[in-house]
C-alpha cells in the first residue's frame, strides 16, 4: 500500500501493508522461522551491523510478519519513530521503565496506575534502586512541584483503569521536558485512535495490544511506541531482555487491527448507552465514565480525546460486598474475568481504595457509602440485551443489600 492517509479509520486498514512485507497478496504470511540465512560468511559478517526492521538477522529481532504489525502502530501515532512488540502488556510497561530508569532514580507514578504497574515498582524497580513516588492523577501542570533533580520519569496512566480519572496530559508532558523528564503512557484504553499520544507530548506510549488491537480475546501482546529520541535505548533494552512475540500472534493482532475502527465505535456507542442507563438507577449512587459530566476530567476529555471506549465503573448505592458479589453472579451475558477489549462483555468487583496512597478513594465529596464498585467491559452484544440483563442484577442487589 502507498497511499498514505492521516485518518485513523484508513490508517488502520492500509498502515503495515508495504508490498516488501505482504509480496502479492492482502496480509503479511506468518514467517515462523527461528535461523535466518546468510548468503556467506562476508554477509554473515555484515549482519550485526545493521539493527532495523526490513533487515534479517535471527528470528529474536522478528520477519515480515512482526515489522509490518510494529510498522502499522507507529504509523498511527504522528511523530513516532518506532514500535517495539512483547508478549504482554505488562512486558511493554516493565521494559519502557527499564529502558530508561537506572539506580538512585526516581520515578512518579499517578495514583490511578494499573495494579501491576505498581507491583512493579514496588518489588523490581525497588531492588534495582529505583524510588517511586505516587501522585494524584488530577495534579496536571501542579506535578512540576514534585519533579526533583534524581525525577527520570513520569509513568502515566489516562484514563485510570478502575476508577477513570482524566489527567491533563499535556500539561504533565510540558512541565516534564522542562525538566528533562521522560514521560510514558499507558493509552490502552484510548489507543492512538481516541487520544494520538505522541502528538500531544507523550515520550513513549503503551499499549497492551491485548485488549482492543487484538479485539478477539485469543492473543496476549504488548506495545511501545517511541519518539526517535528515546527510539534507539528502547529497542535495545527489548532485544538485551530476549523480547519477542510469536509470528502468529502477530499476525491476529494486525487482523484484528483491521476492525479497530468499526470495533472501537461499536463499544463507544454501547457503553455510552448503558452508562447512561446506569445513571437513572436508583441501585447505582454514581457512574464512572470520562465522557460523562461528573466524571473527574470531564473537561480535560472533551479538549483531548476523539471518542470513548467501552470499558467504565460504576458505584452502587450501599450495599455490601455480598450484595455486589449477587448482582454480578446474576449477570448472564457478562462474563466474570479480567482483560477487556474483546468482543464478550465482562463484569468485575474492584477495590480501588486498597491500592491509593497519594489520594483518597473514595474522594471527600463521596458518600461513605459509595465504596462498591464494578467494572464493566461493554462488548458487541445487543446493547438492550446487554441493559436488560443488568436490571436483573441490580434485582438481585437490591434483595440482597436489605
């Protein structure tokens, strides 16, 4: 494909398609192949000194089938230089951190992070040296007060994953590179389709592919996608680390990447539906949704991001943990399990209180009460179908919690 295309809808379809990567025919092939062969001993020689995509070595540094899904995800983030693929999402995370930080470093993290991230940080990270300090995710330009002279780096997390607070991420990339500091983001909520990370100041943005790159609930994959500034250190610290995804995985990754587009709109519009719904229930006392008004960082969503995706959380009204555990084990079309992205829906209890330690949840201006929280994954099922058999759970917690 030659034809080049600013719009995500297109890019998503042709981005990774180049005739050297697919020869005649639509996708990449799987090339599953561990030894690569040279030619001679001279162009045997000559390999080392070349560490590019396009350019065969050792089945470790990936074929066609792995450059031209990592070609794709760069080419839809403006201002990119490279992707570097790893088997989970937490790989790409624990990798990106890698790739910069070293001891005596000191690393923020919003208070808002991925639960893994922090246990990260807190057992590795913290053997090799490294500090991590947590910070409120609603903090924006206010982080340039915690920025000291040993700050490296700045992970960031936006929406948060369980409780969606909206950081204004620009303003924490602008007081960031005054200081010299690289800033990594987790997008997987949004991916470059919703928020174009990069382009609104981020160092090295993540994915974990898992969810809706993927789409399809069969591949685990992570991603980061670098600035050429920080290229060069990140694809190194991958292939010291013996980082690599399988040819197949990769290749229903950049599959499910062709629907991204459709996907993403469906559970936009589906999640927007019911957390809507949601909202007019007397059993829910409030729900979390960056596109809804209350939601903190409403504002900073509607500047920022082009859409929505379908993962949100709601709070139910009293109740206890007995009472969330009736209404989720009464769902019938959602499915108890962690991830999200796929094509199924899914419901979880989450805790989020166990795991703040720069800020209080739930917040001041919440009711004591307003401590029960559920997840929700929104799928491409009937959303009416979806709304009816939460109102039979909500039933259940009602009967429940009395």
């Amino acid at each position: 494909m030659t034809k080049k295309s600013d719009k995500p809808a297109t890019q998503s379809v042709t981005a990774g398609r180049k005739k050297e990567w697919t020869g005649a025919i639509v996708n990449p092939p799987v090339w599953r192949a561990s030894t690569h062969l040279y030619d001679n001993v001279a162009a045997l020689r000559e390999g080392p000194k070349t560490n590019e995509d396009g350019q065969f070595f050792y089945g470790r540094r990936g074929s066609p089938t792995q450059w031209s899904l990592a070609d794709a995800l760069t080419e839809m983030e403006p201002g990119a230089c490279g992707t570097m693929l790893y088997p989970s999402g937490v790989a790409a995370i624990s990798c990106a951190l890698l790739s910069v930080l070293r001891p005596g470093d000191v690393l923020l993290i919003t208070d808002n992070a991925y639960d893994p991230s922090r246990g990260f940080a807190e057992t590795f990270l913290k053997r090799m040296g490294v500090e991590t300090r947590y910070y409120d995710p609603m903090i924006g330009a206010g982080i340039a007060s915690l920025i000291c002279d040993k700050t490296r780096a700045i992970l960031m997390e936006n929406p948060g994953s369980l409780t969606f607070e909206v950081q204004d991420i620009p303003a924490i990339c602008e007081a960031a590179k005054a200081r010299g500091v690289v800033t990594l983001l987790d997008n997987t909520w949004a991916t470059p389709f919703f928020f174009p990370a990069i382009e609104k100041g981020v160092d090295m943005t993540i994915l974990a592919a898992t969810k809706y790159i993927v789409g399809h609930s069969d591949v685990m994959m992570g991603s980061v996608t670098a600035t050429e500034k920080y290229w060069k250190r990140l694809r190194s610290t991958a292939q010291q680390l013996g980082q690599v995804v399988s040819p197949d995985d990769a290749y229903l990754a950049a599959r499910g990447l062709r629907t991204l587009d459709v996907r993403l709109r469906q559970h936009e519009m589906s999640a927007l539906k019911i957390a809507y719904w949601l909202n007019t229930q007397d059993e829910v006392a409030r729900v979390l949704h960056p596109a809804m008004p209350d939601c903190p960082g409403h504002e900073t969503w509607k500047r920022d991001f082009k859409g929505a995706s379908g993962l949100f959380s709601f709070v139910l009204n009293g109740g206890s943990d007995d009472a969330r555990a009736a209404f989720i084990d009464t769902l019938e079309l959602f499915g108890i399990g962690y991830s999200w992205g796929g094509f199924e829906s899914l419901a979880i209890p989450i805790s989020p209180q166990q795991h703040r330690t720069a800020s209080a949840w739930p917040p001041a201006d919440y009711g004591v009460h307003e401590q029960y929280l559920v997840r929700l994954q929104i799928g491409l099922e009937d959303t009416d179908d979806l709304i009816a058999d939460l109102a039979e759970g909500l039933k259940a917690f009602k009967v429940a919690a009395q």
